[in-house]
C-alpha cells in the first residue's frame, strides 16, 4: 500500500530577493494608479479651474444641477444667473460646470 502514497518532499527556501520584488511590486502599482486615476483627474480640476477664472458677465452656463442660464453677476464665491426673465438664480462658483456657446438658451 505504500507505493500509492507519494513521499513528501520538503518546500524549497523563499527566495532571498522576496522583500525586492514585493516593493518592485507596489511601486508598478502605484505608478499604474498614479496615470489612470490621479493624474486625469488633477488635469479635469485644472480645467475646471481655469474654466471658473475665465468666466464672465454674459457668459451662457450649465450648473452642476442641470439649469442652463446667463451669468448676471460674479462675486468671490457666488454667482448669478438669469434662467428666466425676472428669474435670477445664486449658485455657488463650483457649481457651475461649463460655459455653453452663444445662442445656446435661443435654441433650446
């Protein structure tokens, strides 16, 4: 009956190198997550950024909201908008998401 029982045979040794490849290993990692998450999105927060230094009186925008509406007024941290005649909206200056092209309101 022994012949169908295999010796067991001992495990090789870890590697000495084990401890190089784990960090050769996480710094793969973070680097594949560096360009597929941080570095895009730092370069939409840039976008954004310049797009709210850009904006000005006259400007037809889009909230983060949905409402699409001419800017009236900019203030440090607020800006109004006319999505109606007498409506005037305040929302905050973040939450404006992009500048639509002129005529845009008229053709919707």
């Amino acid at each position: 009956m022994s012949f169908f029982i295999s010796n067991a045979h001992a495990a090789d040794a870890a590697s000495a190198g084990g401890g190089f490849e784990f960090l050769i290993m996480i710094g793969i990692f973070f680097a594949i997550m560096y360009f597929m998450i941080i570095r895009p999105q730092q370069k939409k927060q840039k976008e954004h950024t310049s797009m709210l230094d850009s904006l000005a009186k006259g400007n037809e925008v889009t909230t983060s909201g949905g409402l699409i509406g001419k800017v009236t007024a900019i203030g440090d941290n607020l800006v109004e908008i006319k999505v109606a005649e007498g409506t005037l909206l305040r929302v905050q200056r973040h939450a404006v998401t992009a500048i639509m092209p002129k005529g845009t309101m008229k053709s919707l």
